[in-house]
C-alpha cells in the first residue's frame, strides 16, 4: 500500500480528484467503482470542476456504486441514487445508462444481489474509490463479514448506524440492512484509492495498514491487493 498524508481534508481532495482525472484523461471509457458518504464529497466537486473546465468527460465513462440502503426509496434523500445524481451525475455529462447503483427494490429482495454481481463481474473496475468506516469496513462490508464475499445483503452494523445517524432525524431512521459488493469485488478493481479524513478513522487507518488481515477489520485485507493508494489527512493518519 501506498500512504499519502495530506495537511488536511481539502488535500486528501485534490491528491484523489488528480488521480481520478488523470485516470480518466488516459481511458476516456474509465469503469468507476464509486463511493458514497462525507469523504468523497469534495472529490466529486472538483471532478465537477474539471468538467466545467472542458479537462474531463464522463460520457464514456460507466461506474458502479459500492452499496446502497435497504429500506429507504431510491426517492429518499439520503439514498445513495440521490447522493450521487445530486453530486455528480447531474452536473457532469454521465450517461444515465452508464450508471449502476444497487436496486433496493425489497419487493426483489431475493434477487437483487445476485443481478447487480452479475452485471459488475462483465467488467473490470479501473479504479475504484473508497471510504473507511469507523469500525473498518469498505463498501458496507461489517466486522465479521467473510472475505470471500461477492455482492450481498447486509445487516448494517450498530457502529455504522450510528455513523450515519448524522443525515437522519433520528438513530430510529437509519436503515438496518444494505446492498454492497463484497471484499472479493472490490478485490478484483485494478487500482484502489482510499481516502480518510478526520480523528475518528485513525484507529481503523492504523489497524488497516499495521494490523493483521482479518475479516473483523474488513479493510486489511486491501494489504493483499497489488496497487491502493490510501490519502489520509493528519488527523486519519495521526496514530501511523
Ligand atoms: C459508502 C461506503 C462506506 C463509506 C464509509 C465512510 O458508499 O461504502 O464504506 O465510505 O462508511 O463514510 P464517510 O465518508 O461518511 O465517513
């Protein structure tokens, strides 16, 4: 692994918005695997930016979320298909069809996982982005969830509800279960980025690239994989 530590959040923005677009800039038809919550917000900005700027297009780009809600309408606010057309897809020239977003029908409940694999595993992720969670995971990949695992139904861990609580009215909102893919689809992406800002992820920072690779701290298993770059600020890399 690679470790970059930046000054603050706005940097550990530009080291990943450089790598994104220069990634693009080389394959116009770019496969993204794409995250969600507050890290790569300003990321998404400054690929907006480079849009604006005529430096990027996304219209040959395709990309794949890493998860989404169970519970919630992809009308909700806080579904991750709304996180994502609000942030980026809306304000670059993303072809709607180039966009895959897990389906959290619950009404297909049985089938969900199994089709989103299935379409993720015709390609090869280029680069895939990622955030940490608190307790270790990426994508919504929990302590405990087996490496191995390809694209599933998870019952979102009490650390990740209450993470998350912040964009809910209340803890009682905060959806119970999600779709992701699993470690060994995230896994198989060429390149890695992951990004971390803040105190609360330095524990999970720390034990991620010093700790041993197990399935209660999902993310050490990115130890095993051949090119991640991970972009910390000082407070996420503070215990390194
Ligand atoms: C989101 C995702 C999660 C987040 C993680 C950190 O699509 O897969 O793993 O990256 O929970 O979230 P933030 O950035 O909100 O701290």
């Amino acid at each position: 692994m690679k470790v970059i530590k930046c000054d603050n959040y706005d940097a550990v923005s530009q080291k990943a918005s450089e790598i994104v677009i220069d990634q693009i800039k080389k394959k116009p038809n770019t496969v993204l695997g794409l995250a969600t919550g507050s890290t790569p917000l300003k990321l998404y900005s400054n690929l907006v930016s480079a849009y604006e700027k005529k430096e990027i297009s996304f219209k040959h780009i395709l990309s794949y979320n890493l998860d989404e809600y169970i519970g919630i309408d992809r009308n909700h606010s806080q579904s991750y298909y709304q996180y994502m057309h609000q942030h980026l897809f809306s304000l670059v020239d993303m072809n709607e069809e180039n966009i895959h977003i897990p389906n959290n029908d619950v009404t297909r409940i049985d089938e969900i996982a199994e089709l989103y694999n299935k379409d993720l595993n015709k390609h090869q992720i280029d680069l895939q982005i990622l955030g940490i969670g608190s307790n270790g995971h990426i994508g919504f990949n929990e302590p405990g969830t087996p490496l191995g695992n390809e694209t599933f139904i998870v019952e979102l861990d009490e650390q990740t509800r209450k993470d998350n609580k912040r964009f809910f009215k209340s803890l009682n909102e905060v959806p119970k279960y999600a779709i992701t893919m699993g470690i060994k689809n995230i896994m198989r992406s060429k390149k890695i980025i992951l990004m971390a800002s803040g105190i609360e992820k330095a524990d999970a920072i720390y034990q991620m690239i010093n700790g041993r690779v197990t399935d209660e701290l999902p993310a050490s298993v990115l130890q095993l994989h051949p090119d991640v770059v991970v972009i910390v600020d000082q407070l996420a890399g503070s215990k390194l």
